[in-house]
C-alpha cells in the first residue's frame, strides 16, 4: 500500500475565544494555519499557555508527518493590554495600533519559544490588505509562503494591526485565514470554536438544538449565527459562516469543530481522506486530492448526518463540514473577487451580462448606470438591474443583483459619459478612447451561481 500523501495544512487561530481555523493544501506535501485570540484570556489578557503548548504540539506533529502547516495568528492586541496593564481595548485608532505594535513582538517571541523547545523554526507573516490588492504584491506573498514551506518552516500569518486602517483592514482574522487559504490552495480550513459544530439554534438556549454535520450548499445554510465576537475580537460564528462561504468558494473544505482539543484536526483530517478512499474505491494516497461527491456526504435535513453508507472505519470528533464547490474559482478571478476592495459599482443590463458570461468584455452599452469614485484599473461592483423605462426613472432601489467584480479601464466620471453607447462612440464622447471595453474579460470574476461568497463588508 502507498504511503498518504501528505497535506498542506492552514491552521488559523481567531480572535474569539477559543476559536481556531486550519487549513490543508492538496499538493505533493500539506499547509496549515493556525489563528490566535484563542490563545488570550478575554479577562486577564495573560496568554493561554495550556491552548498555545497543544497548538504547537498538534502543529509540530502534522509537520513531521510530512504536511506543511500555516498558522494565522491574531491576539496581539490582548498581548499588548496585558503588558501595559490596561482592562480593556481603548477605541482610540492610535492607541490600538500602539498596543499592536507592543503585544506583536511579544506574542511571537512566545511562538518562536514554544516551537523551540521541539525544534521547529518559525516566521512571522504580517498582512494587510493593500499587500495583496496589487497583484505582484499578491504573488509576492504567495510566493514567499510557498518558499517558507518548502524550507520546512511554520509560517505564522497576522494582520499587520499596527499599520492598517480600516479601508485596509480584512475586517477580522476569518476573512485573512480564508483568503490565505484559497491563495496557498489548501484542501481544508479548521475554524474552531467553543462549540462541536454548527447547530440549527443555540445549544446553549435550546436544548433541541440539532448539529449540522455536512452542508453541501451553503447558501441554503439555516442555521442560528447569533453569537457575538468577544471583547477582544471582532466576529462571532456569523463571520465563520462568510469565511466558509468564501474559501468554500475556492475549492477549500472548511471545518467547524470544538478549538479545546487542536488534536482533533488530525483526526478529523484521517476520518475525511477515510471518506475519500471511500468514495474512490482505492487508499487514502489515492484519494488525497479527490473532491467530496454528493453522493458521498449527504446532509440530512434534520440533523444533517452523514449516510450510513458514506461512513469509514475511523471514528471523528463532532464536527461541521462545508463542502467544496465543485468547481473552485483560483488564483487571478479568487483575487479579482476578495484581493482587491471594490471602489463604486457599475449597474449592466442583463444582455451585458449574457453576454459576460459567454465570455465576451464589458461594453459601454450594456451599462445602466455608475454608482461611486474610483479611476482606471481599479475594482469595481457588478450589479445586474433591469434598464429603466426611461433616463429620469432611475434603479428601482433594491432590485439589483451583484454577480461580480471588474477591473475597470475607465474611471467613474468616464463611466457615466460613455454608458449606453456604442463603443465607436467613445472618442467622440472623450477625445480619446483608450480601449473599446470598460473592462475587457479577463479582469472580471463572477461570484458561485447560488451561494454568494462576497468578502465582508470593512468597518
């Protein structure tokens, strides 16, 4: 029998308590990141040793058997409170971004001094989302995990708190280990919680609470997200669900799973490539980079259990599993779509967009309108409307559809002119006419038919 192959596993510790989030890479060897509030008391603001020590144990184990893992790592902040022996976060920008910029050195010298005692090197990732909005910036980054890996060392990825703002903010550490995930291609994402897994209500308050174990679609998702963030952070489970949703959307199996035990991720991983196996009729190795079937995994309608059919000998913890989709958006359109901050939206007509979706550029005559400011090559909303009667009538507000982003070749002002002409019209119209599409195909991405994986919207 082979060997499995190893994963890239992406392990991310959020800024919740106990929350965790971990990815696996389907490639010769595996990734994982790892996020971080998990790792402070929300009280004390005193690092979790107990929490940190089982993370780097699990971490150091996938590594020697053979996976790459990435850990996403937030808490700095909580760091830095408790080093200047402040109570709570302050809201005043200047002096979060100070507390950042405390806590950070601290916070990953104790990582650099765990991962020590078992000999494993580390290096500090900081991030924001202006390093990826450009595309060589983007590719830069990628690059430079994939060579961290390489060299055997565990990235630990943070937002870089001490310098973003929040036009450049990810809005919250899910969102960063999402896009993190989908840019390093990983097979699966852990977010861990202090929950065994996505329920239809809260298990706390409702005691006919039934858990979801697989969701195939999660845009048909009914589930009770009403948990806040804690004062620490700044999501609750409803930001796990939109990080689900997005790195779903990019072919990662996303995992929602109790953060206490970090030593269930590998057993989790061997109950899935278990599946796999399954599914594919041979071993593990050869299912490594096999995509669920729905056939496979069913979610009941109930309590979203798994066929007796589908289960493996390996017995898993309690857990919820979003399937991939099955036909995962990569690299250039995943960035166009959640890299890059939309600056305004431009409203088409549905011909334009038929004619988007049989791979034809964006003309100025199937544009409706122009919402916002923004230049040349910069991203733009998608909105599909209905054309107005008439040029007074307007958008019916409410009525439009966003079904992607653009990188657009004119600016907003040029935009607003050139709308519903004939691109022939264009110099006419302008002077100049710098090109016959206002965005030409390859820098438009549109989001999954049916579960909309849109990035959050920054605060």
């Amino acid at each position: 029998m082979k060997a499995p192959k190893p994963l890239t596993i992406v392990i991310k510790l959020g800024r919740d308590r106990f929350q965790h989030l971990f990815f696996l890479i389907p490639e010769a060897e595996s990734r994982g990141i790892i996020g971080t509030s998990s790792i402070v008391d929300e009280r004390t603001h005193e690092p979790l040793l107990s929490i940190l020590s089982l993370i780097v144990e699990t971490a150091v184990k996938l590594h020697k058997d053979g996976h790459k893992v990435i850990i996403v790592s937030s808490g700095a902040i909580g760091v830095g409170l408790r080093r200047m022996d402040l109570d709570k976060k302050p809201k005043h920008l200047p002096r979060v971004q100070a507390l950042a910029a405390i806590g950070q050195c601290r916070l990953i010298s104790l990582w650099d001094s765990l991962f020590a005692h078992l000999q494993q090197p580390v290096a500090q990732i900081l991030l924001t989302r202006n390093d990826i909005a450009d595309r060589t910036q983007y590719r830069n980054a990628q690059n430079t995990l994939h060579e961290l890996l390489e060299m055997g060392v565990i990235p630990i990825v943070n937002e870089n708190d001490t310098l973003a703002v929040s036009e450049i903010k990810f809005g919250d550490n899910d969102t960063l280990s999402a896009i993190t995930a989908a840019m390093l291609h990983a097979d699966y994402l852990f977010l861990m919680t202090d929950v065994d897994c996505l329920y239809d209500k809260n298990p706390r308050t409702h005691p006919d609470a039934q858990a979801i174990e697989v969701v195939e679609d999660i845009s048909a998702l009914q589930a009770d997200v009403s948990s806040a963030g804690s004062s620490l952070g700044t999501g609750g489970m409803s930001t796990k669900i939109v990080a689900a949703r997005l790195a779903t959307s990019a072919g990662v199996t996303t995992v929602i799973t109790r953060s206490s035990s970090p030593g269930n991720i590998a057993r989790i991983v061997r109950y899935v490539q278990s599946l796999k196996a399954s599914s594919s009729g041979g071993d593990a190795s050869d299912a490594a980079s096999t995509v669920f079937t729905q056939e496979t995994l069913k979610r009941s309608s109930s309590a979203g259990s798994i066929t007796a059919a589908a289960l493996p000998s390996v017995e898993a913890p309690l857990h919820t599993r979003f399937l991939p989709s099955q036909q995962p958006i990569r690299d250039r359109y995943f960035w166009l779509l959640h890299g890059l901050s939309p600056h305004g939206t431009v409203y088409i007509d549905a011909g334009a967009h038929r004619a988007l979706t049989a791979k034809a550029g964006l003309l100025p005559v199937g544009i409706v309108d122009v919402e916002g400011t923004f230049a040349q090559q910069e991203a733009v909303r998608l909105v599909v409307v209905e054309r107005p009667s008439s040029p007074e009538a307007g958008i019916a507000e409410g009525t439009g559809v966003e079904v992607g982003r653009a990188l657009v070749n004119y600016s907003a002002m040029e935009i607003a002119r050139i709308k519903g002409v004939r691109s022939s019209e264009i110099h006419s119209l302008l002077g100049y006419a710098d090109s016959e599409y206002v965005a030409l195909r390859e820098n438009i991405s549109f989001f999954e038919r049916g579960s909309r994986s849109a990035t959050p919207v920054l605060r």
